[in-house]
C-alpha cells in the first residue's frame, strides 16, 4: 500500500439551514467534511489541527485500528482531546478492510457537525464480488438542530431530562424539499438511464435509526460495516448510526428527465418523541439528447417507507444480511467460546442531585447503563492508563459478567431501577474468544439500541424476541454465515448475541450509537492484553499524543 496524507482544520463556518444561519465546527470549513480515500493496505496520514475553542477528537469509525489503538479517537478512552491551537497526526493502516465507514467526532455532541464518509477501495487489480458500478456515490444522513448542540446536551444531562428533537434529519447535510425553506437545499443526485450506481450509505445521525427509499427503484444490498454480503434486493433498507450499507442502484431504461425522490424517516421503538420527519433529496435523469423536452409523463414520485414502528419490516430486513463466507471472504466466526458475557442495555434512573429539580419521572434523572453500571467518563485517557500501568484512581477491573439482578425483562420492571456509576472495565487476555449476548431490559421504554464496538468486527450469530434463554437459544445461532459489522442493533424488547476474538491489544469503547444514550451512560470498555510476540503488542504513544 502507499501513504495517503490528509489535513483536517477544524475551523468554524456559517452555514445556512430551515432559515437559520448558525456558526458550527467544521473540517476545513464543510459540512458534511471531505472524504478520506484509500486502499486497502493504504497507510493514512491525517493531521488534525485545532482552530476551535471547543476540545476535538477524530474517530475513524469501523477501521478496526489493528495494534493502532492510539489513533482510534474516542475522547478519554483512547486519547486526551485535542485542545485550541494544538494538533495530533492518526496515523493507521487499513488493513483487511474494504468498503464504505465514517470518521466522526468522538466527543460530546460535536459529531452532529463533524462527520464525512471514508472509502476503502479493494487492492489495485482487485475487483468487487459485485458488477463495477459506473459511478459511485456517498449518500450521508445526519440530524440538524438550529440551536447549539453542545449547550441542548449539557443542559439536558443537567436536568435529567430527555434532550431537544433535532430540527431536521439530512442527506448529504441537505434538509430537503419537504421542509421550510429547503427547497434549494435539496440533495440532487443525476443519474444516465441503464446504468449501476454504488450507493455508499452512511447513519451519521445522532438518535434515530432510518429508513431509506427511492421510488420506484430496486436496491441491491452488497456490503455493510465494510464487508461484503451475500446480495440481496430491497426496496427499503433500514440503517442505525453507527451504520454503513452499500448498495447498487440501477437506473432504468428511458426516463429522460424524469425525476424521483428518495426519503429517510426514522424507526423508532421507544417514546414518541422523536423527530417523525422526512429528509428527501431528488434522483434526476440525465436527457438522453438535448431535444428531448422537458416531459411530465413522469411525475415526481414519492417513495413508500415504513411506519415509524414497523419491527416486522425491520427484523426481516435485518434477517437478510449474511456474509459471503465464501472462499475469497471466508467468514471466520470463532467457533469456541473463551469467555460468555451476559450484558443488559437500556435505560435506568438515577436520584435527583440534593437541591436540584430533575426531569425525569417522578424527579428522577434519566440513565442509563450496560448491566446497571453507567460509565463515568475518566478525566485522563485509559489507554494511556492501562499502558503505563496506572489504574489506580482511574478505573476498576469490575465491570459485572452479568447483571446485577435477573428479571423478566419483557414483563413489568422492578422497582428498583436505579443504576450504579462507575468507570468499570473489563479485561481479556490476549486472542480471548468472546461471546456477548446483549439484552434490552425496556425498564423506561423498549427501544432498539445500536451497540458498536470499537477495535473489532463481530459476527452476529443471534437475535430474538423475549428473553434469551442460554439453554435453548444457542443451538439456533449461525455459525456459517452471519453478517459481520461493527454496529449492531440490539432488538427492542428482545436480544441479540456476537462473537469475536480479541486479537487486538488496546483499550476498545463498547457503546450505544444513540448519541443521547450514550451521554446517559450506555457505554463500557474492553481492555485486550498484550501477547507474547512482538506483533501482538501495542506500540508506545506517538510522541505528538495529547495530554489531558
Ligand atoms: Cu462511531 Cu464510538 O463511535
């Protein structure tokens, strides 16, 4: 592979949306920001230099960072914040990965400006197990508020309460035609008749797992999280933050200059308040020759999504994907188990602070937490910790194997719901071969929750309605061909279990995508030991690393 250098300047632009000019933190002045390109096998180089007075990190979301956890990026985990006037150089090699992730802020809420697609091409000389597309094309979603994110999530940690609704949801950081004063600021995507598009798909939004259509089009599905899939066709895929789809697009025939949308609106399990909003941006055909005439024998179709709480089109949907596990891309899921984990995901409530009035039910504050431990995010970064061997005061090797206390998680909720805090971690050896099982508990709400795990890709070998039920359950689990990622949806009101084998030696965020779930406490740490041989080891810090 070649180095690829890339410079981000992370400066503040106006940008204009809904009516509204607002001033937010941007990479070299876009929004969306650039596209980071390489190759499989490609070393990037990407100076991140900070103009802002906010503190930043750069997360490569999906590049699995092999013995490169240094230039992950999630704040306090990995790395200390880039502060005002300072920079840090991530540098990593991509290696055994191809296809469509994004990189992201990874501190507070500044992701919900600070995003862009990354794409992996094969190796030169490499094709794709699908038909070369003509043409390829990201297609990012993403959530605008009009106000300040940053002061919305402070004050909603502050009071307990649920955070604002986001304004408007968007493609490609467009709003769309279906919203005030959007019309111009709609994504236009022109098409030539009889062609393959590859559609990079991106969930860079904040809380809201989405549908996507286009009307009257078929999509074929070939890739996500950066890994091939047995292709399947779909009118409608559905996509959680913290996911990437790739799909082909083909173009029909004869339709000089006719015009269709394409739309995004969420699912959602949980309480109604969400933005039940429609992002829309316009596929137009190219005229095939400059005397066609403006027709209108094709009107502006609209696509046909799902209704907001559609989990019977969801698990089918979600049912489809598999891997190629086929020679080329063998599907490698560890067929033993090392070591089993049980973890429950969802909300929880805490007790209001002493003389504070919080917003949550029954003046509680909203939580929530991994086996009822939210994570308390550390003032100094663990990695740096776990290498230098300074646990002391920092974190705690505790973090539960299982819950706290069984209960029928479909069934009414205990009383006592209330969730611990702490800065809790779990260890594994080096090569560990795990297998989670991740259970919503619905204690506040049922709600599907989007887990990612940094560091790794992780097969999902089951999911189901209910409580799992270790006797019963694992003989169902796939074990030849389930789909490989890095961000799982954990079903609402039911489970879902993964494996992977922790063969890279780091500190690696585990966390729910929902930005706001996460600000709660959704979230906990993997720490993967060293091996024995030199290239089971991590290496020490870059000399350039931030300090806290
Ligand atoms: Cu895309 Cu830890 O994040």
């Amino acid at each position: 592979g070649i180095t690829r250098h890339y410079k981000f300047n992370i400066q503040m632009q106006n940008v204009t949306r809904l009516c509204q000019t607002k001033n937010i933190v941007t990479v070299n002045g876009k929004f969306p920001g650039p596209r980071i390109i390489a190759r499989e096998g490609d070393r990037l180089v990407i100076k991140v230099v900070n103009n802002v007075q906010h503190n930043v990190t750069i997360h490569w979301h999906g590049v699995r960072q092999l013995r490169s956890g240094w230039a992950d990026g999630p704040a306090y985990i990995t790395q200390c914040p880039i502060q005002r006037g300072q920079s840090y150089v991530y540098n990593f090699t991509i290696i055994g990965q191809r296809g469509t992730l994004f990189w992201h802020a990874h501190i507070s809420w500044l992701r919900v400006t600070l995003y862009g697609p990354i794409v992996i091409l094969p190796k030169k000389g490499v094709a794709y197990p699908f038909p070369q597309p003509f043409k390829e094309v990201p297609i990012l979603f993403g959530e605008w508020w009009k106000a300040d994110t940053e002061k919305i999530i402070n004050q909603a940690l502050q009071t307990g309460g649920p955070p604002n609704i986001s304004d408007a949801y968007t493609i490609n950081g467009l709003p769309g035609l279906l919203y005030n004063c959007s019309a111009k600021d709609t994504f236009k995507l022109k098409v030539k008749p009889g062609k393959t598009y590859l559609l990079r798909v991106v969930n860079a939004a904040l809380n809201d797992e989405l549908f996507f259509s286009i009307a009257n089009h078929n999509l074929t599905v070939v890739e996500v999280d950066a890994v091939y899939v047995k292709p399947f066709n779909t009118n409608i895929i559905l996509i959680t933050p913290g996911q990437t789809t790739n799909i082909l697009l083909k173009t029909k025939h004869f339709h000089p200059n006719a015009t269709f949308l394409m739309s995004a609106r969420p699912y959602a399990t949980g309480p109604a308040s969400f933005d039940n909003s429609t992002t829309t941006g316009i596929l137009e055909y190219h005229k095939p020759s400059n005397n066609t005439k403006k027709s209108n024998i094709f009107p502006l179709l609209k696509p046909k999504l799902p209704i907001f709480n559609d989990t019977t089109f969801a698990t089918s949907f979600v049912k489809k994907i598999r891997s190629l596990a086929n020679a080329k891309f063998p599907a490698n899921v560890p067929k033993k188990v090392d070591k089993q984990f049980f973890f429950t995901v969802g909300l929880g409530l805490n007790p209001c602070p002493k003389n504070q009035t919080c917003q949550g039910p029954n003046n509680t504050k909203l939580a929530a937490s991994v086996n009822n431990v939210s994570f308390v995010q550390p003032n100094v970064a663990l990695l740096q910790s776990h290498y230098f061997n300074q646990s002391k005061g920092v974190y705690t090797t505790d973090f539960p194997v299982n819950p706290p206390f069984k209960f029928n998680y479909t069934g009414n909720p205990p009383n006592n719901s209330f969730v611990t805090s702490g800065t809790k971690v779990v260890m594994l050896p080096f090569n560990t071969s795990v297998e989670l099982v991740m259970q919503d508990t619905s204690i506040i709400s049922a709600e599907s929750h989007p887990l990612h795990l940094h560091g790794f890709n992780f097969f999902v070998v089951g999911q189901g309605f209910g409580n799992y039920n270790s006797s019963n359950d694992p003989a169902n689990f796939n074990l030849v061909d389930p789909a490989e990622r890095n961000t799982v949806g954990v079903p609402s009101g039911g489970w879902v279990a993964i494996r992977f084998l922790a063969d890279n030696p780091g500190v690696w965020f585990m966390h729910c995508h929902l930005e706001v779930h996460t600000s709660w406490g959704l979230k906990m740490v993997w720490m993967v030991n060293d091996g024995k041989s030199p290239k089971q080891k991590l290496p020490p810090p870059p000399a350039d690393l931030p300090k806290c």
